[in-house]
DNA sequence: CGGCATCCCGAGGGATACTG
DNA sequence: CAGTATCCCTCGGGATGCCG
C-alpha cells in the first residue's frame, strides 16, 4: 500500500531497473519467488527443502521482506503443528515475466554446477577445440 | 572465460534465477547495464552523470567486476586527457532482455520520485477511498 | 579525466540454541 | 513445524584525499 520503502535511488531513466532490482534484493528474492511461481503454494519447510543453503533465519527474513513489499502472502493455519503457507499476490505473480528473462538468461548462459557458476560465452569461438 | 566465479549457489532449479541475479549484484550494475544498452558507450564520467548517487569508487568497482564477468568491454585511449570508454560486450547485450523486463516492471508498479519508491498495486480494490 | 588508496561504519547474513 | 533470539564477523559501500 504505498509504502514510502525507499532505499534512495536515482531518479533517473535508469531508475524502474533499479527499482525492480531492490525488490529482489536480498540473497534469496529471485530463488523463493522463483519457486511460488512454479508451485503456487508451499509451507515454510517446503520452501527450505527447494532451497538447501538458505537458513530458516535467512529464508524468515526474506519471506518477510516479501511480504512486507506485497509480494508474498502468509498465511497462518492455527493448528497444532503449526502450518504457514505462502504464496505470490497479484502483484508478485506480476513479476513472472522477470524471474521467466532471468531464469531463460542463467539457463542459456551459466553452468551451475557443485555449487560453481561457469560462464557461457554466446559467440562460441572454439578458439581450436573447447576446453 | 568459464572462470569458476563461484558465489555457492544451489544447484537447483531455481539456480539459473540465482546465477543471473548474481551478476547484477552490487547496488549500481542494473543502471549500469541499462544506460549502456541506451547509450552503446560511454565514458567513465558520461555514466557517473547519468547516475547521480554512485561515487566514483563504486562506479569503478562495478565497472570491473561487469568486466570481469565478461558483461563490459573497457577501452583506454592513451591520450594527454586520459578517455576510458566502456561498452557492453555480446554477452551484455545478451542481457537485453533481461534488463528490459526489469524496467518493465519498475515502470509499472513503482513511482519513483524524490529518491523514494511508492508501489503502485495492480488490482486498485480502492476498498471505499484510496487511503 | 579517470582513476587508486585509505579509513571507517553498518547492514547482511551465517551458526547455533531455544520455543510455542 | 515454523519460527525467535543471540552472537559474531565479513564486506559492501560511502567519504575523503592523492595521482598520472
């Protein structure tokens, strides 16, 4: 609702990146967005179980900087284990488009594998034979 | 080059969302790859202008590591008042769509004004009268 | 003009232990 | 199950000053 949550940025042309980009600030935005985009809805341990090196520190904090955003919804079920879903808003679902360029961008060009990131250069020279 | 630019990231599905926000990372290099996909190059101090509020020691610690990550191509004229040219390479263009859906969204759902952010909520409930 | 070098501070974020 | 509460430390990043 119009928060003034600000991190001062530039208003400049090139502000709407920046801007974009402050929301998913945070080691886990993209990640935890990108997994209730694919699956709707997910409890807290669902989400930590797609999500291995977040800690429930970090993965409560983030949720909550979502939420607070108006990205996330949370939703407490009061029952005896305790149940909380979360799930986008109309305003987080908005976000497919970019968490759908990002993803297509890592996937055609970052290897990520045993935790490392390998680049992939688009213009493939084959300088002789690849490494 | 395929250097083991690491960050440990999962290696999961979400990942590539991961291994591309990591790229934008730092608080100045999604303006930086947006005015230099406006522009096509620029001079160090031609993107200082267009970015008020990054020093000069930030706007070249991103600089550098957007070149490392093979994103940015410095160019050094050797000339009597020293001129660095910087341009995105094909893998930062690559980056164009990506960039594009960032602004996208900003333009869409953030009113930025006066170094603040306002969210701009998508369903307008107006539940009685806007507060 | 286009930088480094240095100092310094606070936020980001990991590890661990406890709780309703 | 889904968190809080602490501790602690790295490092992102601002401010300032000097240099070829």
């Amino acid at each position: 609702m119009s928060k003034p949550r600000a991190k001062l940025t530039d208003n400049f042309p090139g502000c709407p990146v920046e801007s974009t980009l402050s929301f998913l600030d945070g080691k886990w935005k993209g990640v935890i967005l990108y997994h209730l985009l694919e699956d709707g809805t997910l409890r807290f341990n669902e989400l930590r179980r797609r999500i291995p090196s977040v800690t429930q520190r970090m993965l409560t904090k983030q949720l909550r900087e979502l939420e607070e955003a108006g990205l996330v919804e949370r939703t407490v079920f009061p029952v005896v284990p305790p149940r909380v879903d979360y799930k986008l808003t109309p305003l987080g679902l908005s976000l497919e488009p970019v968490i759908a360029a990002l993803r297509l961008w890592g996937k055609e060009h970052v290897i990520c594998e045993n935790g490392r990131k390998y680049m992939v250069m688009p213009e493939a020279k084959t300088p002789s034979k690849a490494a």
